[in-house]
C-alpha cells in the first residue's frame, strides 16, 4: 500500500553519513549531525562531549587535601624502608 503523497526524501539521503564505526565493524549508516563528522549518537549533538580542558578535576579540593597528605606520609615510609635497607647492606 503507497501513502497518498509522495516523499521528498532525496536530501535526506544524499547528506554525509556519521564517520564512526559500529560494534561490528560495519560504518554508521546514521546522516551526520550539520556541521559535523559524526551523528547525534556518535557525539554530533551540541553540547556532547567532555568540556575543553580538564575542568571536571578542580570541581572541589574536598579529597585533594587528603590524597595528597595520604602520597606524602607513602613516601616517607619507602623513604625510610629504603634507608633501613641500605643500613643492612
């Protein structure tokens, strides 16, 4: 049964198709988001993707300080560990 109009469907098919690959190896066969390389599940979409820089790691200092004291007293404990070993020689 056809639909009572036709389908203008040829700008649809003729646009650039997402550059990624699947799964399975085969390429996307998705029509790339405008202006981009990729579809919008392929990270086409405005606003996907990580934000420039590495901005998610300064969010807060909430276990900064004590990873950092954490690396400080390991340190000087091989520190001290590779003295002793080096006493013992």
């Amino acid at each position: 049964m056809t639909s009572p109009h036709a389908r203008n469907t040829s700008s649809m098919q003729a646009s650039p198709r997402c550059g990624a690959r699947t799964r399975d190896g085969n390429p996307c066969r998705a029509p790339a988001a405008r202006g981009k390389a990729r579809c919008r599940m392929h990270g086409g979409a405005p606003g996907c993707g990580a934000p420039p820089g590495n901005r998610n790691a300064r969010k807060h200092g909430l276990f900064a300080r004590d990873a950092i004291s954490e690396r400080r007293q390991l340190d000087s404990l091989l520190d001290d560990a590779l003295k002793l070993l080096r006493e013992l020689r």
